[in-house]
C-alpha cells in the first residue's frame, strides 16, 4: 500500500486522485524517468507513442467491449504488453491500474 495513503488514512486525511495527463495520453509527458532517476528512460518518445496508439485504440474500441473487460485487457487487444520497468512505468500513468489489473494507488 502507498504509505503516503496510509498515512493519510491513519489521520483522517481525505485524499483525491490526480492523474498524470487527466485522459491517459502519454503526449504531455515531457519525459520518462528510470527507476535510478534518469530522466532519458525514453528519450525519442517511442514508448510514450506506442502507448498512445494503444489508448487510442482502446477508445476506439471501448464501445463493442464487454462490460467485464479490463482496461489491461482493452490495451493487450490493442497490441500493449509492456516488457522493460520503463514501459511498465508508462503503462502505470497511462492506464490507471497495477499490473494486477487493481487500481494504481
């Protein structure tokens, strides 16, 4: 669990979500960070466009999928399996869930 979450809760904090880009896109992202910090986890934007040409494929096929699909299953359909910690870090601003399928926290 997010300790910061935690925390909050121990206090009686409310919290509220705020996500990266609002809707998922990865464009007004200006850079992708490592898990050692450094900011050139994706330096020419492949990752980030890649990502976005699945969200926009999920949008696009939102309305035939059935009411039990996933989000993480809505992007593997559209070609989205993230492999190295810098695309699953994207995967995790882009999609709003773990790679358990629960919600980011």
């Amino acid at each position: 669990e997010n300790p910061v979450h935690a925390l909050a809760r121990q206090h009686g904090l409310r919290t509220r979500r705020i996500w990266g880009s609002g809707d998922g896109n990865m464009s007004g992202y200006d850079a992708v960070y490592t898990s050692d910090g450094d900011a050139h986890g994706d330096p020419g934007g492949e990752i980030r466009r890649w990502a976005n040409t699945a969200l926009d494929c999920l949008n696009a096929t939102a309305v035939a999928a059935s009411d039990d699909m996933s989000v993480r299953d809505g992007l593997r359909a559209c070609g989205w399996r993230p492999r190295s910690e810098v695309e699953w870090a994207v995967d995790w601003a882009m999609s709003g869930e773990d790679a358990n399928g629960e919600l980011a926290r």
